[in-house]
C-alpha cells in the first residue's frame, strides 16, 4: 500500500488539497481536511513519531521533500496515508498543504537554518504548530519573534516539544505547585544514562554543530537575559551530577504560569565530568562568534554530517539501555530548597515521538486552552499534561 502526491485545487486563496491515495486496486482520490501533517517524516525523528502516531489512532499526511522517500515509508506502512510534497525552499508548498484546524508536526531540522516556513504556514493558517527542536536560538525566536503574530492569527505554537524540553515544564510546573506562593526561583536538571553519544541521530549532531556559536540565556529578575556557561552540581538519586545551563522553552512558559517566579534556569547534565571543561567553552563562544566566517564554518560541518549520514540520518545504536531522569529544584526568596520533583523515563527519541503524537491527536480531538507562543501546560493543563508525559513513558518512580 503506497500513497501519492498532492495535487492541489485551482480557486480562491487556499485551495483545500486534493490528496490521491494509490492502493492496489489502484487509483482514487478523495477530499479532505487532515487533521494531522506530519512534515519531515522521512527523517528519523519523523519515522518514530509516524509509529507513535499510528498507535494513537491517527492517520496523519506524511509530508517531505522527496517523494521517492515518502513513497517508499508510506509503501511500508500497515494503512494507505496520504503523502504531500512539501519543501522550506518552496514556502507554497507548506502552505497550501495547512488549513484551517490543521495539526503541523514538524521534525525537520536544524530549525534555526530550516523550521521558519513551517512555522509562518502554521501561523497563516491559524492552526496548531508542534516542533521537536531543543535548539536556544530557535525556541527564542518563536516566542519573541512569532508569537504575537500567532496570538493575532489564533494560531497555537509549541515549540520544542519532545525531550526537550516537555519533561522540565512537567517537573517544574509539579514542584512550583507543590512549593506554593513562597517559591520565586526553579532550577531544572536533565540526565542521560547510556551512551548517547551514539544514540544521537545526524540530525541532533548537526543540530548541536549549529548551536555552538548562538547566545544562550536564561530568565532572571523576571526577564529574559544572555548568559554562556553557567553550571551546578545536582543530586539525582544520590549521586552528584554536574550539569551546563542552556536556553530553554522552560525560561519563557513557567513564568506565565507561575507569576510569582523572578528566577528560571535549565541544565543539561549529559556530559559528565567535562562538565566543567564545557562551560569554560561557553563563556568564550561569544569571541569564537565574532571571528569572521565561524559561524559559516559551523554550518559547513553541519551540512556535512546530514550529506554523509543514512537516508534517514538515523543513529548508530538503538536506544535499549538508555535511560533519562529530570529533576526540578523549587527555591524561597532566601534561597532555601522548599519543593523536588524527579521524573524518570527511557530513550528521549522516542519520548520525543510519543509525546509529539499525544499532543498532536489531544490538539485534533480536544483543541488547546491558549493561542500565541505558549508552554505545554498552558496548551494543555498541568493535569493533562502529566497523564499525557505517562502515556510517553516518564514516570515520578524510577
């Protein structure tokens, strides 16, 4: 069973796709409003949430650029989906495929030099945008940049919804809950067990690559501001464990739902004892980034690792053995720690494509609670949101 491409509908200003389905008693087409376009499904990242969202119940449209690829993942699927061609170089191409109530999932990345058209067709359209990015300069752009412009459309955007960083809005939103009124600062910890560095697909190497030289931040004094290179020791299960700060989709959501914080800061704890050695890097990158030609240079080793990469970019081991644990740190005005929650999960890729698909079919079926740029929970309530990370397979018991 395979599907084929869109045809698109001559009249008026967005003309609802025709998608043509192949099957093999041949050929037929129907009209339809997709609830859910998957764009970069061809990819890694893409493929595991095709799976995911298959498990759900729903029958999203596959939408990539080659549509050799695309015909060669639908022909390998158990139900007929419909497939679109659609490319960041031809912005028309995603938006004739995005109306009105549609759910955009994108995956296609390095989103800081792709994810922009995609973004823009979501917010033209007024539907609900989902992105799978962990990239700072990206997330930032798309509260600062994008979403007044989708709060005036009605269109919902959540940005950075997988691994990174649905489980730290999760822990944090728990502790500020559980700490009261009395907190104003919350400090966020993520944690791999297992060799990530060969779990990480061509995509997230070259995401990485492309976050080298870009300004980090953090939110502190009630704003957002530039820091490089900040890092602090967690105890996770009775082990001490270093970590760098990082800018996150934590630093621009918890404040809206939290008014009381003055203080957010986010931690990535995968790098172990060169921790330390990393964040003396971070301090000196915004030197690095002004020598003329590094960031072009970045971006060269970037495209390389994609060209040279599978077809599908995808890692060289699978992520049995992996394991994830985030914990949330809620502090008072005096700096004492008044609330901990810590969650504890398996591979992030595919907690990233289980979450990508939960929120996708609950925006389809049951709508979100807030347009613009926003967090997860307000998308979606914290209570729903914790049922939802569950489902995903990240849990408050190890």
């Amino acid at each position: 069973m395979s599907a084929g491409l869109t045809v698109p509908i001559s009249g008026g200003d967005r003309p609802a796709p025709l998608w043509i389905l192949k099957s093999p008693a041949g050929y037929g087409t129907y009209m339809t409003s997709p609830r859910i376009v998957l764009f970069g499904a061809t990819g890694f990242t893409g493929r595991l949430t095709v799976d995911a969202l298959l498990a759900c119940g729903a029958h999203p449209v596959l939408a990539g650029r080659d549509p050799q690829r695309l015909e060669a993942l639908a022909s390998s699927l158990p139900v007929d989906l419909p497939t679109a061609v659609a490319d960041v170089n031809r912005p028309a191409t995603l938006r004739r495929i995005i109306e009105p109530g549609t759910v955009l999932i994108s995956t296609v990345g390095p989103f800081a030099r792709w994810g922009e058209p995609a973004v823009e067709a979501a917010i033209e359209a007024g539907g609900v945008y989902l992105d799978s990015t962990g990239e700072p300069t990206f997330i930032r752009r798309i509260f600062q940049r994008y979403g007044p412009a989708a709060a005036a459309s009605g269109a919902t955007l959540l940005t950075a919804f997988g691994y990174d960083y649905v489980p730290g809005n999760l822990a944090a939103s728990l502790a500020l809950q559980e700490a009261g009124s009395e907190a104003v600062r919350v400090d966020v910890g993520y944690f791999v067990r297992g060799n990530m560095a060969r779990r990480a697909s061509a995509g997230t190497r070259a995401s990485a690559l492309g976050m080298v030289l870009d300004p980090m931040y953090g939110f502190r004094d009630g704003r957002i501001l530039r820091e490089h290179g900040r890092t602090r020791v967690f105890t996770v299960n009775g082990r001490s464990r270093h970590a760098l700060s990082v800018g996150a989709s934590e630093h621009f959501a918890l404040p809206r739902t939290h008014s009381g914080l003055r203080e957010v800061n986010v931690y990535l704890g995968w790098l172990g004892g060169l921790t330390r050695a990393a964040g003396v890097l971070a301090r000196a990158t915004p030197f690095i980034a002004a020598i003329p030609g590094a960031k072009r240079v970045t971006e060269a080793v970037a495209d390389r690792v994609i060209r040279t990469a599978g077809r599908d970019g995808a890692p060289a081991t699978a992520g049995e053995g992996i394991t994830s644990e985030i914990v949330a740190e809620a502090y008072d005005k005096g700096g004492k720690k008044i609330a901990t929650v810590q969650l504890y999960g398996g591979d992030p890729y595919d907690f990233t494509a289980r979450v990508l698909a939960w929120g996708a079919v609950t925006a389809a079926t049951e709508g979100v609670a807030a347009c613009g740029a926003v967090g997860p929970v307000e998308a979606f309530g914290l209570a729903s949101l914790a049922r939802g990370c569950e489902q995903a397979g990240l849990h408050a018991s190890a």
